[in-house]
C-alpha cells in the first residue's frame, strides 16, 4: 500500500478516459469534501490559455473545492470558443457537485491552437464525478490523467506532527517532457489536510514555487498554461495556523518546500531525448536571488548543456552563462567545481583556473548525475536548481514531431 | 579589383600569423593615419576580458587611431597575467606607432582561460607594424587574422556623397560560429573617412548596433570579448557632422546601420551546425523596443528554432515564444505569418488559427531562408532580426570540441 493525494482526508478523485487523447487517460478531479484555503502560481508568460484566465480569478478569494484538469487539449490560442469550454468546464463541475463556481480551479494542458472539445470535457466530468473515490487508485488515475508526453506518473506524498497532530500533505505532477508538441506545460496540484490561513498559504506557496518548480529548467520556457494549486481543507484539525510564528509553520512550509523540490525533480528526470540530471548550487551569494538568478542563467545555456552532453568539463561556458544571466558578480572572488554525487573537482579558484586532472573530471561526467557548484565568496546565500543536458535526440524529437 | 577597408582614406593594415594559432593569421592591426573620432560598444557579459576593460576606458575621450587584435587566446578568465599582456599589448603598439597610449584599442578572440601569450604577441606588434599598407590584400588579410572558427571572412564596403564629397565606409567581422569552444564571441570594426563629432557619433554606433549585431542570435549568449568599433578619421574633408539635423548626418546613419546589419547577417550565415538562416520580423508594434524584445525572444527559442529545422509550422511555438519575451502584447490582435523569400503564408489572424495548406507551408520551409512575421496591430513601430535554426550537428560540435 502505497500514500498518495487520497491518503490526506477528505480528499477524493479520479482519472478517466473521456476521449480527448486516443488511448490514455485525460480527465482529472481532485475534490475536498469540505471548502479548502487554495493559493495557486500561474504562467508568467504574457499569452496565457483560457483555463489560467479563470482559475487566476476563482483563487483570489483563497478558497477552493475542486481542481478539474485535462490532457490532450491546452485551451490556449482558442479564442472565444476556448473561453467558453472553459467556463462550461466551470459551470458543470459547480453544477454537478453543488458548490459556488468560484470554489472550482481548472487546468488544462496538451496541443496549443486546437478548438476545446467543450462537448466531451463537460459529458466527462458530469460521469466522473460520480465516481470520486477515497481509493490509492483514484490518485494514481488522477496522476496518470493530467499527463501528456510524460512517460511516468509524478506523486509525492508527506506526514508531519504538528504537536500530536498527524498533518498529511501529497502531489502530483505533471512535466515539460521536451518532446512536448507546443510547449512544455508544468502542472503541480498538492493537497493537504493542515488548516492554514489563505494569505498565508498563498505567501508561503509563492516562496516554495520560487525554490523548485521554478528552479528546474529543461527548455527555459515557460507555457501559456503553467500552474501549481494547492488545497489546504483543514481536516486534520490543527489550531489554524495564521502566522509565520505560529506552531507548525516552520514544519508545514518546509514539508511543503521538500515536497515540491520532490516533484520538481521528477520533471526534470522525465525530460525526454535528456541523457543527463544536473543539479547546479551558487553557494556563498550576497542573496538568495542573485543565487537562484545565476542557477536558472547557467542552467539554460545551450553551450553549458552540450558540454554536459559532451562530458566536457568546460568551465568557462559555465563562467559566460552566469555572466550573462544579468546578475553582476566578483569574477575573481569565484570558486568552481564539477563532479558528480560521489566527487567533485574544484576547477577554478577565486576566478584562476586550476590545473585539474581532465581525464579524471571526464569520467566522472560520464554518470548521470552531475553536481556543478559555484561559490561566490561574497555573502551566505545560496540557490539550487536543476536541469537536463542539451542531446542530439532533443533536437531530433523536437524537429519532427508534427512532420 | 573590390574594395574593403583599406579603400577608406589613411587606412592601412596588415594580418598576419604570429603563431598563437598553428596556421591560420592571427593577428589584425587597423591602423588611421591621423587621430579618429572612434565609439565602441562591449559585451553586456558580466565577466569581461582584460582588452574590453582596457578599451572601454581608452575610448572614453572618444578618440582613438588604431585597433589591434589577436585570435587564437580571449585573454579572458586570465588574472593578473592577462591584464599586464594587455597592457603590454597597448604600450608596444603606442611605442612601435608613437601614439598616445589612449589612442590605442585592444581586442582578443579565441580560448577562454588560458595564460595569454603575451611575448609573442608583443614581438607580433612590433614586427608588422612595419608592414602596414593600403594595398587591398592588407585588408583581407586583417579580415582573416580576426577569426576563430569562422568559415570565411566577414567584409563589407559602402560610399555616399554629402554634397560633392564621396565619404568610405568599410568593416570586417568575425563571428558567433556555433561551434566555438568557449563561448562566440563577436567582433566587429568598421573605419570610415567621414568626419564627424565623436559624442553623436557614440550615440549613433549604439543605435545601430542595436538594430544589427544585437538583433542576431546563434546561441543566445554574448561572451566575455564582444565588441564593435568604430573609427571615423575625417579625411574625406566633409564639414564636420556635429548634430543629427546637420547635412550628411541621415545617410552616414542609414549607410552605418545597413553596413553592420550586412555584417551581421554574415555572422548570422557562418552559424556552423546551422542549416537555416531565419529573418524575423515584428511590425506594428507600440514601439521599437517591444518590437526587437519580441524578434530575441522568439529568435532565441531553442524550440523555435527545433520546429523551423524540421519544417515544422508550428505556430504555437512562436507564440508562446513571444510570450516568454518578457513584453506584454495582446494576443487577440496578432497576425502570425510563416514562409520564405518567395512566398509567406498567414496562420494566425488576430489570435485566431487559420485553416491553411499545412503541406505547401511545409514545402516552404524546405528552403534555407525561412521569413516569420508577426503583426502586433498596436502601433507603428517595428524590429527586425536573424538567427539560425537549431540542428543535431549543432549539438555534436558543442558536445565533443574538446573530448
């Protein structure tokens, strides 16, 4: 037996074929039994599809009931005919379970520019609400119908004691496996059975978002769907936590963190034509955003990820792209090492570089884990992020996927 | 007989091996017989190498009579002992030409991180400036001692008449050749005979740079060395151009901005691993600067530039592209148009897919020069740029250079 999102109480769900995609499951709804404190993040790209529209405006009040998503169809670049599956999508969940619509979030993913199948999306939900279930394999359907070219399932699952309190908080998601047709959309959706303050939830949930799903990078774009939900509905019945001082804040923001870095990390293992799993650290910054500025810089250069590729240890690509991620550093203050999970080679010091043994760092970029870590001896901070080589089969399946 | 540089009144030069490469010329002096008004623009790259800050801070009193440049060794990530090899660099050159020091400017191209070979590049100096000649081989000869991986030299030529007096322009380049070790860098020097005042001439270098060399893209990155310089010696005896309203000053703008961009579509040509040249284009935008944030965004998109490699008209891309670019634009007015020299196709009218022959679109696609124009219908303003497709043999020459 295994804990996933129906292990948190009061949560139940499912995951249909409804017909969208030809063979797997598309259709998700995960559902608190009672009214859940709710923050979600949303794409920051400019053009945003239909269901992101809605849902950034159901949240504002910070609560929700229901997250309803499907695969196959993004409802992006859909025009008024997508804006209206999207509000039937709505009316219908709200509808058919009783419940304000402003208490329903929605999500879509899949092709971009394709009419929303309104008609099947709506008969879809209206059978499968029926049958939500508290069962372990509602949530493995739930995490199986919101992917797209993922090739495996993305669920988590956490327990934590808030004084005598079990608190359960569990995910899943879904990746931006590069193959992905149009653009590789991320979706995270937790739920967690801890009471917690809205405002708070949604503060907390912003900072966690910003040290792991959007510290990972495999295409360095972001979707015109993106979006992480989170569901807190209560029922674990701790005092409501409605402060950062408040008992169980630091443990409920850290499982939350722990958790997302989790699914995070799942996604990028999941990039698909990615020969490589590379986890870049900025150690020693003046600030944690100067830290996190300079992961995501190194970590979408094309010619840091070929070199990983290559099992190059070439440093000075790695010096350029954190030159060029916008943040301004001591280059000769900087320390830099390469290696995997069992060493790591110490290649530059304090911006001189070392003369390393190559033939020993190559060996060691030939598993597939690589660390990359930079100190930038100037302050305490730190960043992590993550992210995949650049391989001549990404090229490939991105060339050819509609040809 | 064709011209180039040395066809610009009291220019002479000379290119020659010194031998910081195996066999190929290495080193470029550009040389005006009286003291020019000169404007330089750098890399925007945080980490600099040590010609850039030596340059940066001679072409502060916006005169300067001689450019000189070594290949094979970027004098960057070098320390101490890189920056006394540029000032070596700069103190022969200033002895060997009798020049105040400040009238000297350095550049480097090639590996990152190497000691800089300093004694022979010094021996270099002193041994070719006594070559320094008009004749035109000189010239080609300079064009091809600034190469790296460049598979030919970059050159142009321009004349224009203010009143009765014929004026010369003329520039090499080197380029962003894809498979470069460490990072591309881009090198560009343009001399002209025009006389002009040396602060409007600063701030024209730097609006047409902006609309040439930093509307290019091949990896996305700049490297520690870029630099464009420009040098105007007077000689062609024109009034000296002090404002934009005085006579001369509109076509010396136009002639230097079509003189770079023609440069930078050589550079743009010579992407190795490419196998498309891709001419972007964003019109009717609120203003030039939406217009060419647009044109980088899309252009850098490693998934862009996967779909036009596999003549995939994958407009989805594009748009989430665009949308990535940090600008905001309303989707539901966009009009998206694909194809080549010949023929365009439209597949989005104001937001809306539009039903077109994917398979002739395909077929245009098949040509190595590939148009995208996107019409914002918000303005009148627009910005153009080129970039290249992203190939498989792209990430085989990054992945392998030094393996």
């Amino acid at each position: 037996m295994i804990d996933n999102i129906t292990s948190v109480r009061g949560i139940k769900c499912w995951g249909a074929h409804i017909g969208i995609k030809s063979l797997r499951r598309d259709l998700a709804i995960i559902y608190s039994e009672v009214p859940a404190a709710a923050a979600c993040t949303f794409t920051q790209n400019a053009v945003v599809a239909e269901p992101v529209k809605v849902s950034r405006k159901n949240v504002q009040n910070g609560r929700a009931q229901v997250i309803v998503c499907n695969a196959g169809n993004a409802n992006a670049c859909t025009g008024l005919q997508g804006q209206k599956g999207a509000e039937a999508m709505v009316k219908t969940t709200a509808e058919e379970l009783n419940l304000d619509p402003s208490d329903v979030i929605i999500a879509s993913t899949g092709l971009i520019g394709e009419p929303f199948p309104t008609e099947k999306v709506v008969d879809g939900i209206k059978v499968n609400v029926q049958k939500l279930s508290e069962d372990t394999k509602a949530g493995s359907f739930a995490a199986n119908a919101i992917l797209t070219t993922d090739t495996f399932a993305k669920e988590g699952f956490m327990d934590f004691k808030i004084g005598e309190i079990q608190v359960n908080m569990a995910g899943i998601a879904k990746g931006s496996g590069m193959i992905h047709p149009n653009m590789a959309t991320m979706l995270g959706f937790i739920v967690s059975d801890v009471a917690i303050d809205p405002e708070l939830l949604n503060s907390t949930v912003k900072e966690c978002v910003n040290k792991s799903f959007n510290m990972i990078t495999v295409d360095g774009d972001t979707s015109t769907n993106d979006m992480v939900a989170v569901l807190c509905n209560g029922l674990a019945g701790n005092e409501v936590i409605k402060s950062k001082k408040d008992k169980g804040y630091k443990v409920f923001k850290e499982k939350l963190e722990e958790l997302m870095i989790h699914l995070a990390k799942l996604i990028v293992s999941d990039g698909e034509g990615c020969s490589k799993f590379i986890q870049y650290r900025v150690v020693n910054a003046p600030n944690e955003k100067i830290a996190r500025q300079l992961v995501r810089g190194i970590s979408d250069s094309s010619l840091v990820k070929t070199a990983m590729f290559g099992r190059d240890p070439n440093w000075g690509r790695i010096i350029c792209a954190g030159g060029n991620s916008g943040v301004a550093f001591d280059f000769t203050k900087v320390d830099l090492y390469i290696g995997n999970k069992q060493d790591i080679v110490q290649v530059l010091e304090r911006g001189v570089p070392l003369d390393f043994d190559r033939n020993y760092l190559k060996r060691l970029l030939k598993e597939s884990h690589i660390h990359i870590r930079m100190d930038l001896n100037s302050g305490k901070a730190e960043g992590v992020g993550w992210g995949t080589d650049l391989t001549t089969d990404y090229v490939m399946f991105n060339s050819v996927y509609t040809t």
